[in-house]
C-alpha cells in the first residue's frame, strides 16, 4: 500500500529559511547564502519522508515567496511596472513583485482560500506575453533526484492559476483571464516535457479551485486544458490533487472524466462528502490518492477510524490504487512536535505535527498492506481516550454560558448614526482622521526585552520599565506626527493571538509551532485544547498607562474572537462556533473593563472574519451568521459615547459587504491599497455604508514609502463614494513588520495628505 504528502512546510523547523530571506533582503548575505539554506532545508525534508516510507515524495513545493507568485514566474507573466526584459527570473524580479521596490508598489496579496496562509495575484490582460521563466521545478526535481530520491514534481494546475488571477491594471475588470488558456498551455507543455526528460514518473497538477463553486465554462476549462496536454503527458502518471472541501458533484464527474489523468487526490478531512461521490461511483483502473490524515490542524489521527474508512475505499478501488494521503499540504501546520519542549505530556500525546503525520500516513498505509504497527496504533488510542475524557477540555459553566447567547442577536440598543454624533461630541475629532491599525515597529531590542522576561533573565518591574518607555516613545512619536486618534504600539504583544490566548483558559503554546503566513512572515498558533474564559484582564494595565501619557484619545487594542478561532488549531471535538461564542464571552468581559477604566475607543480586530469564509456559497449564511454574532457579544454592552472600531485585511471583502454592515461596529479600517481599490467599488455600486470607514491609504507589507500627491489621491477617491463625514484615514495594517525609518517618512505624508484635503475641503464650502 503506497503512501503520499500533498506538500510539505518550507521555513524549517526554527524558521531557518525566515531568518536567510531576511537576512537576505537587508543586504547582509548574498543570493547564494540564501540558496544555500533553502538547498539544504529541501535536502532534509527529502530525506525525512524517504526515511519514514513515503512513497510519493512531492518536490517543488517549496517557494522562497508563494507557490503562485513561482507559477507566474514560470510563466513570464511579470507585469510590465517591474521592467523584466526576459530570461531566467531571479531574485530581484520575483522578490519586486512580491514586496515592491523603491519605485514600485507589490502586486496584490490575498489570502489563500479559506487558510491564514497568503498569495500572490497574477495580474493578466489580453497582451500578457507568456513564456518559459523559471525552470525551478525541473531544478528541484534534479536536485532530489541527486540525492537519491524521486519525487513527484508538483505544479499549480493551469486552470486554477488562471481562475486564482485578475485582471491587470487598465485591463476591462470585465476580461476572463480564463481566455488566456491558450496562451499558457504552451508552457506547461515546456515544464512537462524537461521533466518527462529528466526522468519524472508522475506529475501532480493542485487544481484546488475545483472544490469552490464554478460555472459551466469554468468546469469546461479543464476538459479542454488537459485534453490539449494528453500528448505531452503520455508516458507520465498524472495525479490531480483538490483539497480544502467537498468537490462538488459536477466538479467531480469533470474531473474524474478527464482521460490523462492517472489519479485524483480528494480531501477526506474536510471534504467527507466527497467520499459518498467515490461510493456512488470512482472511475474503473485509476488510482485514489485518500486524503484521510489532516494536514490543516495539529490533532493525532484518529487511526482506527481513518483505516476503516481507507478500508472502504480499498473495497471500490482496489487494493493496488489506493494511496494514503494528507488531506491538503502540510504547509499549514507546524513541523515538528519534536522541538517543544514544554507541552506536558498528556497535552503533547493528543498532537501531530508535520513530522508526525508523515509517520500516522505510512503507519496507515502500512496497516492496509497487513504490516500494522499494534504499539503504535495501541498509543494512538489511548491518546484519542485520554482526549476524550480529560477534565482539562470540559468546564460546565463556560459551556452554559455560551449556549445562552443563542437566545439574543446581542445588538447595541442605539443606531450607529447616533453613536457617532454621541461619540463626536466626546471625542471632538477633526474630519478625516487620522490613526493607525495597531502595532509599531517590533524592534530588536523589544524582542530583546520580551525573550528576557519570559526566559525569567529580567524582573517583572524591568520588564514593565522597558515597555513603558516604549509606549511612552510611540505615543510622543505619534503627537509629534499629529495622528489623531493614537495607539499605544503593541510594544508587550509578540503575536496579536498568541498574546490574548496566553491570557485565556482553554488554550495551549508550543515553542517551536511556527507556521508560514506570508513570505518570511511566520505565525505561531494557539492550540485551543477546552473550554475558553477569561481568569483576569488581559490589556486593561497597557492601555490605562499609554492613556496617562497623553490627552488625545487612545485606543485600546483587542482581537476579535472570529481571528482568535480562525488564527488558532481549533479543537475538533465540537462545532467552531461554539468555541468562537465561548471566545467572545471572554472578550466581552475585556471590552466592558477597558470602558470602565476610561479607554473611549476600542478597536477588536476581525482580520480573519472573511478568511474564515466556506469555500462553497451554501454555506456561507450559516457561518456569517454566527460569526458577525460573535463580534456583536464582544461590545453589545457599551455605552454609545464608547467607540468601537474594527479592522479586517488582505481579502476579498465585496462579496460580505452587507455583513460587515450587519456588525454594527462605530469605525471599521479595511485594506484597500494593495488590492487596486477594489473595495470601493463596491460603494460606486450604490452599498450605502452609514458608519465610520478607514479604507487603507498605503500598504504597509511593502517597503515602499508613498508620497504625500499620492495618498491625497487616494484619499480623493474615497471621498467621490464616502461621505467626508464617516471617512478615516490609515495605513492598509499594523506596522510591525516596518522599520521606523520607513514608517516615519510614511506616516509623515499620511497626516500631511489629510490636512491639505482638510484645507481643500474648508475652501470649498
């Protein structure tokens, strides 16, 4: 019985390739330092899923930015702003289009599907010229192959690069970039045959847009796409891998018709009612690549039920094509549980990380081949038992609590149009306002400070002296800016979940559980193991103390429970939404302290509300609902003179607008700048939006400082679909990620663009 991984984490264990693409960017180390350690983490993971048994071993699943942005450069499809003038693309090519340059904004950045991970948007016309770009995923293939292994070279499938792009700047938003089919194919027909001709056996093709629902014609591209590529393909097995949720009925008759197709890879975690479509009918001598093992959450396997259901399948599909799988790559979840060191140890026998859900998929494979490891699968169970019973996941008053707000839709008792007027009288504010999101530059000395402290190297009261100061630098920083409406910096905050799930019961952190967000950007998630509640408060002491230091209003910062759910590996032993409504309880009870000890704005961040999104469009009411609910518990409570902001990021916002209305938050700030304006379009469509709004006026994930013409010109466009009254004006997002010397010249011209807008806007009355 034969064994797979979908894909496979990139930053390495302690982050390794993080730390080289930093390094890397700042000058401090050549091109070759940086290949270097990407050469030798893709070694070690080869190597690793050779040694545990795997037999289909992916390659080219490792990307120094995004899987995507590599299949653009593949393609040549570099937008014209860039100035490549052909050949092979290297780093300052790819690394512009992921994060700009001095002279050029970065393409667009959205989050992949319904995961926190993110991608670059190809951006395609009519005259996109494509040609043969990168030839990384020949390189890699050869690459493991030195080293004695042979993998399964995997590439984004064409139809869903097409399907995951947009149209370019200047370019009819009306244009089908699925027209440019044709033009692509030829490439693909490159990569496939240096492959066939370095000694490929098989190729995966990720066509996970097949999951989400498509129109006729969009199922009707990968007939036509794969029909054209069968003679190039004969000679390869080719396996098309769908993953994230059900492929619906129609998707998997297409699908599974397709006739150069040796195998199809299905999501069995989150996708089990495709397996009802395997049972109603797989196609007769084809192989099924079963993705039974999670590779988006960090739970053990529950081994004795996955081999029942591969048991089942091996009775449609035949014992020698049946391939035990991951559910998805395993790039969403962390690498190896091996490096934490400070999860007890009943905690730690419930987990698995990528390095363990390799072994849980060959064991599986293993046990269907007759060779089942008894101690194995014998640990696993009493680890599932334990699970299941431990008093640690249970708290009965928590769970009462929460099944109580069902009872209310939790709405403030005063219309937002009010509240405004309640809170302007308050907080005296000039129009157009300015603030930030959040966060300021995370420094190496507060890192410094913060490693210190929890290493026990410093006192509580250094500890508190040293973010003090921090607060009180930001604070004065943003009164000498003359910003509005302040932030105290976050200066105590690692991680905007990871701090607040520290604070809340139910919750659990590993040391090394990072996981990839975006380019070098990692993330640590919180495990939520029980029930949620709030022991104390969590942000009342920082927020109190940066109000003291200044007479302008301060906002305090909090996370909302839909990003908290959606940030975290939720438990999977109840619906998601009884852990949000147990999270928002525990943030309500947070809002209400703030507003007792004076804070007059508080801004519960919903970054992840969209992210958290169904991937199929029957599904989505049910989740919005309890979702927008969750954020209403938060601040149901507070008086109309209590400002609540909210702010969401790098999605897709249009298609929820009536949603996030239905939040009923006082301000919201949202990106905007990266994603071409896309978001006001949908205020030119007539949506009228009465509270206040914060569209993003630069990108803050670019090192690129925008001029003060240029964010007035932005800013000018908001205003022909805002009322001046309701519009704010920020940064795109925190700014943790920036150094001060971009962010001071950067906000400079933010506050600059709004006070000549102010002035121009006085004149003309």
């Amino acid at each position: 019985m034969a064994s797979h991984i979908v894909g496979y984490p990139r930053m390495g264990p302690k982050r390794e390739l993080k730390f080289a693409l930093e390094s890397f960017w700042d000058g401090k180390s050549s091109a070759e330092d940086l290949e270097k350690v990407a050469t030798d983490l893709r070694s070690s993971i080869w190597k690793q899923m050779s040694g545990a048994g795997i037999k289909y071993i992916p390659s080219n699943t490792f990307a120094y930015y995004d899987q995507v942005l590599d299949t653009t450069a593949m393609l040549g499809a570099v937008p014209s702003r860039y100035n490549w003038n052909g050949g092979e693309i290297g780093f300052d090519t790819y690394f512009s289009m992921a994060r700009g340059n001095a002279s050029v904004p970065a393409m667009e950045m959205t989050k992949w599907f319904d995961t926190n991970y993110h991608f670059i948007v190809p951006e395609l016309g009519p005259d996109t010229k494509f040609s043969y770009a990168s030839h990384k995923a020949v390189n890699e293939y050869k690459e493991a192959k030195a080293l004695g292994v042979n993998t399964v070279p995997v590439l984004v499938g064409p139809v869903s690069y097409l399907l995951l792009s947009k149209p370019a700047k200047g370019v009819e938003k009306s244009f089908s970039t699925l027209s440019l089919l044709g033009k692509v194919l030829p490439v693909y027909k490159e990569v496939i045959a240096e492959l066939k001709a370095a000694g490929a056996s098989w190729i995966q093709f990720d066509e996970p847009t097949l999951v989400k629902d498509l129109e006729s014609h969009q199922l009707q591209a990968f007939t036509e796409a794969y029909s054209e590529l069968e003679s190039t393909l004969s000679g390869l097995n080719v396996l098309i891998e769908t993953y994230f949720a059900d492929v619906p009925a129609e998707a998997y008759k297409t699908l599974t018709s397709l006739k150069c197709v040796t195998g199809f890879g299905f999501d069995l975690v989150r996708g089990s009612k495709t397996l009802d479509l395997i049972k109603s009918g797989f196609p007769s001598g084809k192989y099924l690549f079963a993705g039974v093992v999670d590779g988006r959450n960090i739970w053990a396997n529950d081994l004795v039920g996955s081999l029942e259901t591969l048991a089942a399948l091996e009775g449609i599909v035949g014992k020698d094509k049946l391939v035990v799988s991951t559910s998805c790559s395993l790039l969403h979840t962390a690498v190896d549980l091996v490096n934490e060191t400070k999860l007890d140890k009943e905690l730690k026998s419930w987990l698995a990380f990528a390095a363990q859900k390799v072994v849980e998929v060959n064991a599986l494979a293993k046990a269907l081949a007759g060779q089942k490891d008894e101690a194995f699968f014998s640990a696993n169970a009493e680890a599932q038992a334990s699970r299941k019973n431990s008093p640690r996941v249970t708290n009965e008053a928590v769970q009462k609590a929460a099944t109580a707000l069902r009872a209310s839709d939790h709405r403030r008792a005063t219309n937002v149009s009010a509240r405004l007027d309640a809170q302007q009288k308050k907080l005296n504010l000039p129009i157009l306002p300015t603030t930030t999101i959040g966060s300021f530059p995370q420094t190496m000395d507060l890192r410094r400070v913060r490693r210190e402290y929890k290493a026990k190297k410093i006192s509580e009261d250094e500890y508190i002296k040293a973010i003090k100061e921090e607060i009180s630098k930001v604070v004065k920083l943003q009164e000498e800016l003359d910003i509005d409406v302040l932030v105290h910096g976050e200066p105590e905050r690692n991680d905007m979940v990871e701090y607040f799930g520290e604070q809340l019961s139910g919750f659990a952190f590993t040391v090394n559980g990072w996981v990839q967000s975006y380019g070098s950007r990692c993330v640590k998630p919180p495990i939520i193991y029980g029930d949620v509640s709030r022991p104390k408060a969590m942000t009342v002491f920082w927020s109190s103390m940066a109000q003291s230091m200044t007479a302008r209003p301060m906002k305090g910062m909090l996370t909302g429970p839909v990003t908290i759910l959606n940030w975290s590996f939720v438990r999977n032993d109840q619906p998601r939404f009884e852990t949000c409504y147990q999270i928002a309880l525990a943030i309500k009870d947070e809002v209400e302290d703030l507003e007792k000890a004076g804070i007059n704005v508080i801004q519960i961040d919903e970054a992840a509300l969209r992210e958290g999104l169904p991937l199929r469009k029957s599904e989505h009411a049910f989740y919005l609902d309890w979702a927008v609910h969750s954020f209403r518990i938060t601040n149901c409570g507070v008086q109309d003179t209590t400002q609540i902001h909210t702010h969401m990021c790098y999605s897709n916002f249009n298609d929820i607008i009536h949603s996030i209305i239905d939040m009923d938050a006082d301000v919201i700030t949202i990106e905007n700048s990266r994603s071409d304006e896309k978001l006001l379009s949908v205020f030119r469509e007539g949506v009228k939006y009465g509270a206040g709004i914060g569209p993003g006026v630069y990108d803050i994930h670019s090192p690129r400082i925008p001029s003060t013409e240029e964010i007035a010109d932005r800013i000018n466009k908001m205003l022909a679909v805002l009322e001046t009254n309701i519009l704010w004006v920020n940064p795109d997002c925190g700014l943790k990620t920036r150094k001060y010397g971009e962010v001071k010249p950067a906000l400079t011209n933010m506050v600059a663009a709004a006070k000549l807008l102010r002035t121009e806007l006085a004149s003309a009355k």
